[in-house]
C-alpha cells in the first residue's frame, strides 16, 4: 500500500511545473518514498523494538506526506487522483498502527 502510494505521488508530481516540482513536489515525493522504505528497513530488523522504531518512522513520514499533500492542494498545483491517495492516507496509518 505504501508503494502504491508513492508510485501515485510520482505521478502527480512529475506533472508539475519546475518551480512547482522543485519545492513542493520533491519534498511529496521524498516523504512518500519515506515511508515504503522505512517500512521495509522495520521489517528487516531482528528485534521487535527496531521494527517498532521503524513503523514510527514510517507513521511521522505519512503525516509529514499528508501536509505536503495538503499544501499542493491549497495551491492548485494538484486536481486529480486525489480521492485514490485519500483513501490510502486514511488507511494505512491504521494499519501502520497495528
């Protein structure tokens, strides 16, 4: 689901205007990136407290994502394929929690 996520990101981003890109949209796809990745690093480790540690990480970066999320829309800088990302912002904190 988080690599769904930030594949969905990409997309929306490469479209963007350079200025536009350059800010908002490296910092969107960063974080998106984020969070797959410390994902599969928790998921990785050998003991449960390093797991855990991860999946925080991975929440913080979520949040983060979703402001950035937040911010492009209030700028117009994206329209489209936001009921998709929507949806996967509201459920895979739950399941991050989990």
């Amino acid at each position: 689901m988080a690599e769904d996520l930030s594949d969905k990101i990409w997309q929306l981003c490469i479209r963007l205007g350079f200025f536009a890109r350059d800010t908002v949209g490296k910092q969107m796809v960063q974080t998106a990136d984020s969070i797959s990745a410390n994902i599969a690093e928790g998921h990785g480790r050998y003991h449960f407290n390093d797991r855990l540690r991860f999946c925080y990480y991975a929440r913080g970066s979520l949040f983060k994502g979703r402001s950035w999320l937040f911010k492009a829309i209030r700028r117009n800088l994206i329209k489209n394929k936001i009921e998709e990302i929507s949806e996967i912002i509201e459920i895979l904190p739950k399941r991050l929690n989990a």
